[in-house]
C-alpha cells in the first residue's frame, strides 16, 4: 500500500495530485532522487507506448483500458472515502479525461517527441492564466516564454515539417493540463484522503472513456459486432502495452512519486520532471525510430529550458503529477 502523503500546501509544478511541505531528508535524499528520475523515465516511455498503439486504437479505447487496470488496482482507496473527497476527484478526472484523448488524438496525427515537447508546455498554462486575470507576471515567467516561444519555433520547422492538426491537439492538451493543475490546487486543500482523490480521478477518467467509446466510436446496428470483434483483438494484440500503462505508469508509478518527492526538494523536482520530453524523445528514437534534426533539437533544448525556469522558485513545493 503506498505511504499516506503529508497535508498539501501550495501550489507547486505541473499536475499535482499529492503535494508535499517536506524538506528532503539526508538519508533518503539520494534514493529519493533516484524514486524522481525512475519515475520521469517511466512517464518518457508513454508516449513511444501510445503512438505505437495509435494505429489499431482509438484514443478512447487507450485511456479506458488503461484506467480501468490502474482505477480497479487503487479502489480500495475509495472504500469508506468521504463523499467531497470523491466529489473533488471526479470534477477533476473529466478534465484530466481530456487531457488523455487530446493527447492521444495528437500522437496518432504528430511524432511522438513533438507531442511530448509541446504537452510539457502545460507548465505555462497556469501563469498565463494568472496573466490573463490581470496578475503581473514575474520576470522568470517573461523568459521561461521567450524561451517556450523560441523553441516552439525551432521544434515546428523540425526536418521542413510545418505546423500540423496533431500539434494543435497536443496544445490543447497542454491547455487541458494547465487547467487541471488550477483545479487541483483547490481540491488538494478541502480532501481528507489524497489518494482517495487520485483513485477517484483515475476510475472517473475510466467511466468518461466508455461513455466517449460508446458515444464516438462504437457503431451501431449490424456494424456492432464485427467492430466489437476488432477492437477486443487489437486489444489483445496491444496487451502487454496496456498492462504497463495501466499497472505501472498509472497505478504504481504514483507510490513511487509520492515516496520520492517526500525525500527531495521541489527545485530538484521541478528540474527533473521538465526532462521527461527530453527522455520521451529518447525512447522514441530507440522503440519508433523517429529522429529529430538539428533544429528540432535546439527547440527541445529551449523548451526544456523554458520548462525549467517558470518552475524554478525556492517558495514553491513540488507535486506528484498525473501519470502521463
């Protein structure tokens, strides 16, 4: 069972579903630190693993799969939950639902290290809308933009590929992650059970995806079978890919992150997950092959420098983020 996580405090990096005040202690600190990048690795391999189910699964069928695993693994989490708790955890896993299919439908349109580059930039979103409420941007915000924007330029004319439908999606599930976090910074302060919050996202994000199935993809009358008979042989063709992200890059990997995030700074957190593109870019090079030239790599360089500056600030404690 995973270590109940200390009381939340402020709002910290990306999307936060544990948060923590601890100052990391000297013991634990180089294991925690080694928890941190595992658990950065791990996210890196998603993308590689969902582009390359793309081409046989519809991004609903991806996320209901792979919740459904992770959501009955943490249910017992929500046995005797408080009604608030379950409440909070299901407003925000219809966001999080979206962030999923945004992404997914991004990746069978775009390359995978794209995708992962620009739906890191959701670490922006928060301060931009901070901005458009009329807050004055803080000056490590204004370069961490600059360098967003510099790199996005970069990235986009990556090998003369333009801008592209998949690339907005991906955007817009940065926009959706954004949101969550903004959600989540409330809900982390009014729930008894934090993980009781984490499992009712994850079995709610379960419950939109077949609803979206039913609704988008499934067909009906006489085209309900045959489909039906596809689909459950795509999936089993795809089993060992949806069992590691269903078992270890959602319902695992968040034990792990609540473990080391106990025994780290956030600074040192904050640094470490914006390097999660960089490692998703990695796998994808050894599990897909996609490669990125030398100014698709100058754009990963300034978006991870971006990354990493709008989250730097030593008043700010880090924060177990959503499975990616």
């Amino acid at each position: 069972m995973p270590p109940r996580p200390p009381p939340p405090c402020a709002p910290a990096t990306r999307q936060p579903l544990v948060e923590t005040c601890l100052k990391p202690s000297a013991p634990q600190h180089l294991p925690g630190i080694a928890a941190l990048l595992t658990v950065t690795l791990v996210w890196g391999t998603t993308f590689p693993v969902m582009k390359d189910m793309t081409a046989a699964l519809s991004a609903s069928m991806i996320v209901l799969v792979r919740f459904t695993l992770a959501g009955l693994l943490l249910a017992p989490f929500l046995w005797r939950a408080r009604a608030g708790d379950l409440w909070q955890g299901g407003l925000a896993g219809v966001v999080l639902f979206f962030c999923y299919v945004f992404q997914i439908e991004g990746l069978a349109l775009t390359s995978a290290n794209r995708n992962a580059f620009l739906t890191g930039l959701n670490v922006l979103v928060v301060p931009l809308l901070g901005m458009a409420a009329g807050k004055p941007p803080e000056r490590r915000i204004v370069v961490a933009l600059l360098l967003a924007l510099a790199g996005l330029f970069a990235l986009c004319w990556d090998g003369g590929i333009s801008w592209g439908r998949g690339d907005t999606l991906a955007l817009l599930a940065a926009l959706c992650f954004g949101l969550y976090v903004k959600m989540m910074e409330t809900a982390t302060r009014k729930v008894d059970s934090l993980m009781a919050l984490t499992a009712a996202q994850i079995v709610t994000v379960a419950v939109c995806a077949a609803g979206w199935l039913l609704w988008r993809d499934m067909p009906s009358g006489a085209q309900a079978g045959p489909w039906q008979a596809a689909a459950w042989q795509a999936v089993l063709s795809y089993k060992s890919n949806l069992i590691y992200l269903g078992v270890v890059a959602t319902a695992a990997i968040i034990s792990l992150q609540t473990w080391g995030q106990s025994h780290s700074s956030a600074n040192e957190a904050a640094v470490i997950y914006a390097f999660e593109p960089g490692c998703a870019a990695i796998f994808a090079y050894f599990w897909l092959g996609e490669t990125l030239a030398w100014n698709g790599l100058l754009g990963a360089a300034l978006l991870i420098s971006g990354m990493i500056v709008s989250q730097w600030s030593s008043s700010r404690p880090a924060a177990v983020l959503a499975p990616e």
